[in-house]
C-alpha cells in the first residue's frame, strides 16, 4: 500500500512538472522576419543572431537595400552581409553564392525561386529552373548553408566577391556602392578564401573589406576562376588588380546530393574567417547551429512575457518588433580593422531614425548591451574624433539632423546605467557641440556650429536648416542634463539657454488651418523669407513660395538642401521633446494646442512613417488628455500595423518604427533622453517585463477590450497611482502597474503633467 502511496506520488508529481514545462511557451516561435518585407518595410528577411555581423539571404538584383524581394523576382545569388530597414543607397551585399548545375562556363547563374520558406534564424528555397533547394542559418560571424542538388545532376557552387548592392553605371555616382577590388583562392580540395573591397554606399564611406573563408564538406572534383568577365581553367587563385575575380566549382555527382558550406567572415583577414569558423561551428550539424542561434533570441525576448490570451497577431507583432529592434546596430567586437579596442559596434543606420524608440527599448529589456554599445560610440569618438550620427563600413556618415549620439548617453545616464564613463562622455558630446567638424558635415559632428552659436539659429541656405536648429537645441538639452549631473553648473547653465535656441526660428505671427506659430526659414540677417531663391545663378534669381506644407525639396533643389529633412513645418513644430510646455503656451494654450493636434491628424499632417512625428500622438498628454493621446495612437497602429508582410508602414530604419510599436502595445512611450516614459492605454493585457535578474515589472489592464480602451484608474504595487507617465526607476525596482479599465475618459492622469526642463 505505502509503495503504492509513493508511486502515485511521483507519478503526480511528474505530470504536474510535465505540465508546468508544456505550459512555458516557447517565444521565439512567434517571430516572423517577413512582417514589413514587403513595401516600404525593407526589413532583412535571412537568419542573423542578436546584433550579428553575418546576416546570409538572397539578393533579387543589386537594388534593393537589403537584398531580397518577393517572388517573382530573380535571384542572382546569397549574399553573406546585409542591413534592415534602411532607406537611401543601398550597404553591403557582399561574398555572393549561387549554388547552380551545369557546365562550369557563365558567370550568371541566375534563378527564379519555385517556393521559399522563412523563419526566425533559417531560410529555405527551392530554384525553378534545376530544382535545387537552398537552407540557411547562421552563428554570429558564419554563414551555414545546406544545398540538395536533384539526383544524378552535377553539384556545382559559384562564389563571386566582386558582387556587391548598389552598383550603378555611373562612377562615384552618390550613395552608390563603389568596387574597389576583389580576390580569391582555392585553397585546398574542400577550402576557399578571398576578400571584397567596396566603398561609398549610403554614407559615401571609406573603403571596407570583407574577408571569407569557405569550407566545403565534399571535395572539389574541378574549377575555373575568373578576372573581369574571363574564365581560365585550372587556375587556382586571382590576385586583386582592381578588377572583379571569383570561383566556378563542381563536387560532381557522385555521394551524397547533400552539400554543406560553412562561409567564415571577418573584417580583419582570410585566416580570421576561417578562425570563427574553428570558433563558431567546428561541426557539420545544421540543426544544432539553427538550435543555437533560436536560443539565444529567446534568451533575450523571453524577458517579457505577455498573457497567454494575447491573439496571435499581437504576439508575432510583439515579438517580431523585438527582433527587428536588435538586429542592428551590429556587434563587430574583435573585428574593427581600424583599432582594437572592444567593445566595436557597426552599422548605426542611423541614430537620427532610433534615439526615439530602439536604443530605449534595448535599455528597458537588455542594459548591458546598451552599455557596450555607448561604450563603443564612445571608442568611435577617441579613435575618430566624433561620435557617430551615422555609421557603416566602418566610417562615420551620415549626418541627417542633430548630433543624436548626444540623446542616447544622456538617456543612458539619466536611467543610471553603469560602466559608461559618463566624463569622457560629456567631453564627446561638447565636442559635437563646440567643433565644427570642418567641411566634413554630412560624415559627423554639427553642420551650420558656427552660424548656430552665433545667430542661436542656423539660417536658410544652410542644408537641413531648420530641423538642425530644433535637433540643436534638444542635443544641448541632453548636454545640460548630463552636466548637471556631473555637477558642472556652467556648463548645465550654458547649454540649458543653448537648448531654447528654437524659439529664433518660431515666427509667431506665421498662421495656417486657423492656427499661428510656425518654426519657419529665416535668414542669416534675421528676416523672415517667404519667397526662396533656388538655384545659383547671379543674373535670374526665380523664386517659389515656401509654406507650413513645403514637405520634398522641388527637383530644382538638392535633397539634402531643403530647410526640413524629410518633413514640413507642421511635423517639425511639434518635435521639441524637451520643450512641449513652451510649445503650447506659444500655440495660445491648451484649448488652441488640442485643436491643433486634433488638425494635424484629422487633415492627415501626421506622417506615421517619419520618426520626428513619434512622439507628437502622445503631447495630449501635456495638456491633461491622456484618454486623446491613447485614442490616436490605437487608431495609428489599427491604421498601420499588422502582422502581414506589408505590416510596417515605414522604413524599419533599423527597429525605429518597429520599437515604437512595441513600446505602445506594452502601453509605454519613452521620451529619449529623459527618465520617464508615457503610460498609454496598452494593447496587451498583460506585460511582464524582467528588469533585473529575478525582479520584474508587471503591466496589467483588467477588462481591457475595444470598448473599455480609457484608463479609469491606475495603481502601482497596490496604491493608486495619478500620474500619466512613470519614472524608469519605479520600473527597474519592480512591481506591478494596474490599470481599471472603462469605456469612458476619466480624470485619470489629467492633472499631474509630465515633467519640465530639468
């Protein structure tokens, strides 16, 4: 009877423990890299690990920015670097393959995908025209690709490092790509390396070169190499002569169908590769290097949870922004062939798109990276002499605002993250702030410094004057929270004047839709202009009219000339984050500033797709209208978002338009560079968010559905909580924020306003 006793026992407690394991679920599953792939998303749809430096996929022509398209596009090859998101000239695209069949005589092998098959960390495709399916995965420098070729056809394998996106006809075209060299080598019957050199691209960079090492687990039973268009037989190596070189190779069609590639990468060298190779995957197991890299997403996007009731769109939109967030900037630690100082992130693309929302959300869910990424920004500065706005290959550039760098180390001190040396910071920051940086405006540092210091504005005829001044004066902000911190009050006292420079190009009697005050062109002489003069020529001076409305530069004036950068007036008006109290009582108070809100919407001002509008859906808020705030940010995400492949309304810009997303359905907004977020009505029920190991902050909104939307009332651990915004430490500490929901607006959060200037 007893053993009977304990038998039943541990069986119960073996289906209890059975059932608490079933119920874990696994996230990652819910990542789909296909949501924003289509239209104007442009996201990386191939395998890549957290921040990782190969990201393996197709490349559908040398168009589009992150390689692939959706069928019936052809595919010229598998590429081994890309980036997400991006707009403007297309990155990289470097090390392209192409597995094919046939004669070892043409160097298009392009193909036509009969099927293609996509999921977190792995891709699949079978070719129309020979049948041959193509799998990808990926470690965080190697690219894994298994190839089954059909029976009895000949296995054969191209590899093309003078392939690269963003080739164009015309030499040095602006923002091409730009081929400098190439070379390659058999190395042995299974081995072989070489490099690609390129430059230009989207910032107009310096020269990069990118290293491989390829290993083969059949040997190689013939080939032909070729320079600039011609083959020759039997030769195992050509040498960089600035011309375009690569392999034609045959594994026969005897053994297994079956051919693994393993493609090392590194900036440094060939024999590098081939170490993260011997590092990374010294094995031929597809599965567990897919395993793997499955593994360590989960690890990260397992530290929030959502209620199990949560749909499953939400839950891929969810976790899908997650993995979109942490794609980029890349983690190339131990591969900068400039200084060897760790940590090295690449690949800022740029900091202008994700200040806002990605450097914020990576902080909230994993700090430490967002320490090791500062800490680089900050080797960027001592090495090359300013912070990155924008970087890639290597080299600073391009510079679309504000020197935004200044935003992410202030929003990194103010939520108190350690092992930054926030003195050596401040010293960059004032850099940016003090040096111009010398005809090189467009890589680094503040165009316009000298007229801005010396007029408080930047004025019309300088590129990008207007959005410059007003990301000015917010990056002054940032320094002055900084130096108030470290206690240098001159400084503070200094840039915390600097940072109301705005107000020079707020022309109060400038009226549009019934409403005055406009951030507006002036010139260096302080007038107001109204008629702009295009063009140079010294004897017709045409004119045109520039209005709150102007948004794209006509086609007689340079892109990046215009006085707003990628917006007009009415966007950029509302886009002083540190300021908005000034901005309402400059509207003519808080009745005037709700109808002007409610007309930038309503007469679809609003731009959802550029980021210096993220933060306007919220400023009801500053008005005591929170309930206005949640209504037009669930009718933007309703309007816009889903979890198709058309679910992104933007450019992803590296994660930008994907974290804000997040953060909304979560119900928090940040306001980058300040330590508090905006509490919204969220999306989800539920949001459990590991904050530290073992501490977690819970979300909670009871009776959450699409009538009761508004916020009745708030709690935090239990007290009733006032307040439409929270502070970042409230969250790190833990605790549980609830939130009774009802189907009217409430006085909730309509009294204690977000916070002023420091």
């Amino acid at each position: 009877m007893k053993k009977g006793i304990v038998l039943a026992f541990f069986i119960g407690m073996f289906s209890l423990f059975s059932n608490i394991s079933n119920a874990q679920d696994v996230l990652h599953k819910y990542i789909d890299p296909m949501i924003g792939s289509e239209g104007v998303g442009r996201v990386f749809i191939g395998p890549s690990c957290p921040y990782g430096m190969v990201k393996p996929s197709p490349d559908c022509t040398a168009s589009p920015n992150s390689g692939w398209k959706p069928m019936p596009m052809e595919v010229t090859g598998f590429s081994q670097v890309h980036v997400s998101g991006t707009g403007g000239g297309p990155k990289y695209g470097n090390i392209q393959v192409m597995p094919f069949s046939g004669a070892l005589d043409k160097l298009d092998q392009t193909s036509h995908r009969a099927e293609e098959h996509v999921k977190l960390g792995y891709y699949q495709s079978v070719f129309k025209e020979n049948n041959i399916k193509t799998e990808i995965t990926t470690s965080e420098k190697v690219a894994f690709y298994k190839i089954t070729y059909p029976e009895n056809s000949s296995k054969d394998f191209k590899i093309d490092p003078g392939f690269f996106l963003g080739e164009k006809e015309i030499p040095n075209s602006r923002e091409s790509q730009q081929f400098v060299g190439s070379e390659i080598e058999i190395v042995s019957d299974t081995e072989v390396r070489g490099y690609s050199r390129i430059r230009g691209g989207w910032n107009n960079g310096r020269a990069y070169t990118v290293y491989f090492w390829a290993v083969f687990d059949q040997p190689i039973a013939k080939y032909v190499t070729w320079k600039n268009g011609k083959l020759y037989a039997n030769q195992t190596a050509q040498y960089d002569s600035s011309q375009k070189t690569g392999a034609l190779l045959s594994f026969g069609n005897q053994g297994s169908q079956e051919l693994h590639v393993k493609i090392g990468v590194s900036y440094l060298s060939a024999l590098k590769a081939k170490n993260n190779i011997e590092k990374e995957i010294p094995h031929w197991n597809f599965n567990t290097v897919l395993s793997s890299l499955e593994n360590k997403w989960e690890q990260i996007i397992n530290k929030i949870t959502l209620a199990p009731s949560t749909s499953l769109d939400y839950k891929k939109m969810f976790y899908t922004g997650l993995y979109h967030t942490m794609l980029m900037p890349v983690d190339r630690s131990g591969e900068n062939p400039l200084w060897n100082e760790v940590p090295y992130y690449d690949d800022f693309y740029c900091i202008w798109d994700t200040f806002r929302t990605s450097s914020p959300l990576i902080t909230l869910i994993d700090p430490e990276r967002e320490v090791e990424i500062v800490n680089a920004m900050l080797n960027i500065y001592e090495r090359d002499g300013y912070l990155p706005e924008g970087r890639s290959g290597n080299d600073n550039g391009r510079t679309q605002g504000g020197s935004n760098a200044e935003t992410v180390i202030a929003d990194a001190f103010v939520k108190n993250l350690k092992g930054i040396d926030y003195e050596l910071a401040l010293k960059a920051m004032l850099k940016d702030a003090e040096v111009p940086p010398g005809g090189n405006e467009e890589a680094e540092g503040r165009g316009g410094l000298v007229e801005y210091l010396n007029l408080g504005y930047i004025p019309y005829g300088i590129p990008r004057a207007g959005n410059r001044t007003i990301d000015y004066a917010y990056n002054d902000y940032n320094i002055a929270t900084v130096a108030k911190g470290l206690g240098y009050n001159d400084i503070y006292e200094r840039y915390m004047k600097q940072s109301s420079y705005w107000e020079n190009l707020w022309r109060d009697d400038y009226e549009d839709e019934g409403f005055k005050g406009f951030i507006m062109p002036k010139d260096e002489d302080g007038n107001w202009l109204d008629d702009i003069v295009f063009g140079s020529s010294k004897i017709q001076k045409p004119t045109f009219k520039y209005t709150t409305h102007v948004k794209e530069s006509p086609w007689y004036v340079c892109h990046w000339c215009v006085f707003f950068y990628e917006g007009d007036s009415w966007e950029y008006s509302f886009s002083l984050p540190h300021d908005i109290p000034e901005i309402i009582k400059k509207s003519g108070g808080n009745d005037v500033f709700k109808n002007r809100l409610n007309t930038f919407f309503e007469k679809n001002l609003y731009n959802v797709a550029n980021e210096p509008s993220f933060l306007t859906p919220t400023l009801y808020h500053w008005i005591g209208r929170p309930d206005l705030s949640s209504d037009r940010i669930g009718k933007i995400i309703r309007d816009n978002f889903n979890a198709t492949h058309i679910g992104l309304p933007g450019n992803d810009d590296s994660g930008a338009m994907s974290s804000w997303l997040a953060f909304h359905m979560m119900g928090l907004y940040p306001n980058a560079g300040q330590p508090y977020y905006l509490i919204n009505t969220p999306l989800l029920e539920q949001t459990k968010i590991q904050v530290q190991d073992g501490v977690y902050f819970t979300i909670t909104a009871k009776s959450l559905s699409a009538k009761n939307k508004y916020i009745k009332q708030a709690y935090l651990n239990g007290e009733p909580y006032d307040k439409a915004w929270i502070n970042h430490d409230d969250i790190v500490k833990g605790g549980e924020l609830t939130f009774k929901m009802g189907s009217k607006p409430s006085a909730w959060g309509t009294t204690i306003l977000p916070p002023k200037k420091i």
